[in-house]
C-alpha cells in the first residue's frame, strides 16, 4: 500500500524543492537596489496623492459588511431554487422565513441610516 504513494511523495519533495530553490536564487543573484521611485505605491497608473495609510470612515467596512451578507443570501437562495419542487410548500415556507429575517434586518439597518453614503 505504501509503494502506490511513493511516486506521489517524489512528486511533491521535488516541486517543493524546486521552488525553494528557485527563491533561493533569486534571493541570492537577484539585483536589489531600492529606489524612492521604486517604493513609491503605485494605484492604477496615476501618481499617488497623499497618505497611503490613511484612515476609512466605518461606513465604508459597513457597507462591505452588508454587501457580504446579502450575496450570502443569494448563495442560499440558488440552491434552493434549484430543488423546489422537491421541498414543496414547507421549503417554501422555510424560505421565506429565512428572506423577513434578511429583510427586518435590512428594514433595521436602512432605518438606522448605514446605507447612506456620504
């Protein structure tokens, strides 16, 4: 049982090996010279403006949040959609709990202004 890995095991020792060793080669021939250009942060082929760590108003992460768990939400209702007809009216009727859960809290969040961009 142990023959049938071994050429499996040769396998990974030598892609792992060959990519320590490329690193390696390149940490060692490779030309470093730093530039100030070279460090500057590039964005898209305009010249930075500004502090590169500046600070994100807590909108912007709210927002990213609340886009992150209504796509979930999408990700659960295609799955169900695929397999209606099988779970008849109590998938139906699960499902439509699950999206009022999903839209009181959308109700909530819109009524507390987070979806506001300013």
């Amino acid at each position: 049982m142990a023959e049938s890995y071994f050429p499996i095991m040769v396998i990974l020792l030598l892609s792992a090996f060959i990519g320590v060793a490329i690193v390696a080669l390149s940490t060692l021939l490779g030309r470093n010279r730093p530039s100030e250009v070279k460090l500057m942060p590039y964005e898209c082929g305009m010249d930075p403006i500004g502090d590169a760590r500046r600070r994100f108003s807590v909108r912007f992460f709210l927002t990213g949040m609340l886009f992150i768990i209504f796509d979930i939400e999408i990700i659960f209702l295609y799955p169900w959609a695929i397999i209606y007809d099988k779970l008849m009216f109590f998938g139906f009727v699960e499902m439509l709990i699950f999206v009022a859960i999903l839209a009181v809290g959308l109700a909530h969040v819109w009524k507390k202004g987070a979806l506001e961009w300013e």
